[in-house]
C-alpha cells in the first residue's frame, strides 16, 4: 500500500507543472515572469505540503510558512530588487541553446533518478511510484536551479536559481520522510528567505555602485 494521500496520475501532473515553472523561471528573460514563474512553483509546492499533511500534520505548519516566504515574500523581494528595470543581463550561454541544455538537463536527471531511486534511498518506499516521481522532480528542480547559477550574470537571476536549488532540496526531503515530525521542522528551518533578503540587499549596491547587476562587475571590486 502506498504511503502517500494521491494517486501517481495527479502526482505526475503535479510534478510536470513544478517541472515547466522551473524552465520557465530559469529561461524566461523578463525577470518580472521569471519571478511569477517561482511564485506559481511556491504555491504548487504549498499545495504537495498540505497533501502530505494527512501522513504528518506538521506539514500543515510547513506549508503555511512556506506559503509567506517562498510564495508571497521572496516573489516581492525580487520584485523589489529589480525595480522599473525588468530586463535580464546578457546571460552566458544564448537563449536557443539554453533552452536545449534545460531540457536535456530536464530529460536526464528526471529519468535517471526515477530510475535509480533505489540508489538514493534502499527499501520499500523507492519501489512506489509516487515516490519515485516526487523524487525525480526533487533532482530535476535542483539541477536547473544550478544550472541556473551557474550560467545567469544577472544577480536577481542568480537569486531566483538559489531559490529553486532550495526548491528542490525541500521536494526531495518531503520525499524521503513525509512522515516524520522533524521533516517539517527541518524544512522550516531551511527556508532561505533571510539569505535571499541579504543577497537582494547586496544587490542592490552593486548596482548603485556599477549601476548593473551584472555579477561580472564585481571583478572591478579590488583592494
């Protein structure tokens, strides 16, 4: 009997949607979309949180955090931070084969974790499918938010991919141990609101110093 309160087919659904949000928070150049495509990701994760909530109420309280942080504060922050000025700084790889890398990164690390879930976690509960799905989102979320790390000069971008790397962490973890009482403890603990806040407000004297948010001019920062 599987452990979780829905079948697969509305958990893939589920999952597809987390999965476009990602992409789209990660590709799409108008920081403003890019944001309500987080915003969008936030609230379905509030959603998977308070499904889970049947197995541990815990979760209930979770969800209600994450709600205020991921889906409401940091969509503001980033608004904020960004200002009149929406457009994203020249990123280092082109939109096209940007695209292309995000879906084979989407394809690969979805297949391959969905795959191999007993690798990641042995026992019975890698064999539920369900399971298997949640977990395969869980690495495909982080792995675009890396991704976008990595390869974003905007710093609101670079923000906005911290952000689905916590994502990520936090549909993994939901994944692994629904049932514990200490699963929503440490999701809450972990929510990355204050650092998104502090990184924002770095941002924005880089660009009142640079006037740019381009991560590349804090090379002119020397001694």
């Amino acid at each position: 009997m599987s452990p979780y309160p829905f079948p697969a087919g509305l958990l893939e659904s589920l999952s597809m949607v987390i999965i476009i949000t990602s992409v789209a928070a990660v590709e799409l150049r108008r920081l403003r979309s890019s944001a309500v495509a987080y915003s969008l990701q936030a609230l379905l994760i509030v959603a998977l949180l308070v499904s889970f909530g049947t197995l541990n109420h815990a979760l209930y309280w979770w969800a209600g955090t994450a709600f205020v942080t991921k889906a409401l504060l940091t969509p503001y922050l980033l608004l904020r931070a960004m200002g009149k000025d929406e457009r994203e700084e020249r990123p280092l790889i082109g939109f096209a084969p940007s695209v292309v890398v995000a879906g084979v990164l989407m394809v690969a690390f979805y297949r391959l974790t969905h795959t191999h879930a007993t690798l990641l976690a042995p026992g019975e509960l890698a064999q539920q499918e369900v399971f298997r799905i949640n977990l395969a989102v869980a690495s495909t979320v982080f792995a675009l938010g890396l991704y976008c790390v990595l390869t974003r000069r905007d710093a609101v971008k670079t923000v906005i991919g911290l952000c689905l790397l916590e994502n990520g962490v936090h549909l993994g973890l939901v994944s692994l141990a629904p049932g514990m009482p200490e699963t929503a403890l440490f999701g809450v603990a972990t929510e990355v609101v204050v650092t998104v806040w502090l990184l924002l407000y770095v941002i924005a004297g880089v660009r009142q110093k640079f006037g740019t948010r381009d991560t590349f001019a804090l090379r002119e920062l020397q001694w």
